[in-house]
C-alpha cells in the first residue's frame, strides 16, 4: 500500500510543480489547458505505476474533480491564497490515500515489481526534494502575496532594485540547502544558513519597518516550509525502511 502512495505522491508533485508552469496555471479556467493538466497526470501516474491504467485514470479523475471545484466553484478572491492551495493539496493527498488504500498492489503488480525496495528512498527524497523547494516557493508566495499588495516593489519595496526572479531561486536554494542538511543528518547547519542571510538581506531590512518585517516573515516561512517538508520526508523514510 505504501509503494503504491508513495508513486502517486512522486506522479503527481511532478504533475503540479514541475510539468505545471506558471501560464497553464493563469489558464486553468480553460478546458483545454486543465485537460491538458489531467493528461499529465494521468501519464505520470500511469508511468509511477508500472502499467495500472485504470488506477491512473481513477487518480486522474479524481485530480480533475478536485481541481475544476478550485478553478470554478471557489470565488476568485479566495481561489490564489495559502488557504486554497493547501486545502486543494491535502484533497489531492486524501485521493492517493484512498488509491493506495483501495488497489495496494497496483505498483507490485507492474512494470516496477522487481524493483519496489531499490525505488522506495529515491522516490521519497524526491517527492519531497520536489515538495520543499518548488511547492514551498509556490506556497510562500501565496503567503506574501498580500503583502506585495501593500508594499510592492512597484512602489519601491522589497526587490524593487533587485534582479529579476532573484526572490524565488534564493527561496528555491535555501529550502534546498534545508532539505539537504536535514536528510543528511546535519541540522545545525540550518541556524548557520539563517545567520548568513540575516546578514546578507540586513541593508534590505534595514530600509524601514515594513521592510524588515517582509523579509522577516519570507525568511521564517520559507525555512519553515523547509524544515517541515524535510522532517516529513525522513518520517516517511522511517516508514519505508521498516517495511520488508
């Protein structure tokens, strides 16, 4: 059962963080474009597998449902905030429970049989390699989006100076560097990677009060979001290992 969730897991955060740019999300409400979407997942899903096709096409049922509530039933003031994004995700999460719950041995059956022991850590560290940094970038953003709104940097806030995107890849890198640290045993080394940027957004933060409390909150979401992916991660591992 667990081999089976943890495929689904790996199929569909590459589905919607990875195989999803940013214009097929700002096109969704179109039924092409969300089609689109499902096809991917279902070709993911049904890759993860080894060959069920009728438990990819379930998943991607299921994915379709879920995401046409979010695009066209949830009001459009609601539809890009944190609260939205995190409860479409656990919805997503509850239907690969339920899969696995339902078909547990759809992977053992397939193409990956042979393979389920060798697979299982590679494919949690990169569920969750994929979990900290993309889906944790979208997720921050989302938080700080409000924010943006009062103090964006049209109006000489945050980044107004800075480069290009340069935000999201110091985001993506910090919670990569997090990821790392913690899979690898060395979780001290986070508190040095928060004093190096304290120190390196100091002249950012040190332009004003709304300033510094942006940075502030980007800073302890972000490595929260970090901290939290990679701990899940390690549990899931724990899991994993303890099963023959």
């Amino acid at each position: 059962m667990l081999d089976v969730f943890i495929a689904l897991l790996l199929a569909h955060v590459i589905a919607d963080f990875l195989a999803q740019p940013d214009v097929m999300i700002r096109r969704k409400a179109e039924p092409a474009i969300l089609l689109l979407h499902i096809a991917i997942v279902f070709a993911l899903s049904w890759a993860a597998l080894g060959g069920d096709w009728r438990l990819a096409l379930a998943v991607a049922g299921a994915h379709l449902l879920i995401d046409a509530i979010k695009t066209w039933a949830v009001p459009e003031p609601w539809r890009d905030t944190l609260p939205a994004f995190m409860g479409d995700q656990a919805a997503h999460i509850a239907t690969l429970i339920a899969a696995a719950i339902l078909v547990p041995s759809a992977v053992s059956a397939g193409l990956w049989a042979d393979h389920v022991e060798t697979l299982r850590a590679p494919v949690i560290l990169m569920s969750g390699a994929i979990v900290s940094i993309w889906a944790g970038g979208y997720a921050v953003g989302l938080l700080m989006r409000p924010y943006l709104v009062q103090f964006g940097a049209e109006d000489g806030g945050p980044g107004a100076e800075g480069l290009d995107n340069a935000g999201r890849i110091i985001g993506k890198l910090e919670r990569g560097l997090i990821f790392l640290f913690i899979c690898v045993g060395q979780t001290a080394a986070t508190g040095f990677l928060i004093a190096a940027k304290s120190v390196l957004r100091f002249d950012t933060a040190s332009k004003g009060q709304k300033a510094g409390e942006y940075v502030i909150i980007g800073t302890l979401a972000s490595f929260g979001w970090g901290l939290a992916s990679g701990y899940a991660t390690l549990s899931l591992l724990e899991i994993a290992t303890a099963i023959p």
